[in-house]
C-alpha cells in the first residue's frame, strides 16, 4: 500500500507541474496589439485568430491535467482511507 501512495503522491505531483506549465505557456505568447492607425488586413485576422486557438488549446491541456491530479489525489485520499490502521 505504501508504494500505490507514493507512486499516486508522484503522479499528482507530475500532473500539477505539467498544468502549470501549459498555462505559463499560454500566458507567456503574447499577441501584438494592433494600432488604429494601421490597416488591417486578412494577414492580421489570422495571425490574431491563430494566437488565440493556441492560447486556449493550451488552457485545454492545463485543465486537463490539472484534473488528472484531483483525480490522484482523490485515488490518493481513497487509498489512505482504505487501508487497515
């Protein structure tokens, strides 16, 4: 039983580091501002719609692993719970 705490412990761990990364990478692209003086064109609209798919692709991962950890932890917890004192 010790082992399947730790090795839930470290996935938990893992999954939390992972969804803070994802969402320092979706933070850290930052989207150029377009002046109202400049024109835009099709260019411009694609660029912007790119950022911001990229953007919530990776919001996608980070929820995404940041529910794999509550579902560790919770397995964790459950571990704890059922294991004779």
């Amino acid at each position: 039983m010790a082992i399947l705490t730790r090795l839930l412990d470290a996935l938990g761990h893992f999954t939390a580091a992972a969804a803070d990364w994802f969402w320092y990478l979706s933070r850290s692209r930052s989207l150029r501002r377009v002046s109202r003086f400049e024109e835009r064109d099709h260019a411009d609209l694609n660029r912007i719609i790119t950022a911001f798919r990229r953007a919530s692709m990776l919001n996608l991962q980070a929820a995404m692993a940041a529910a794999a950890t509550a579902t560790a932890l919770a397995m964790r917890f459950r571990a704890d719970l059922a294991a004779p004192i």
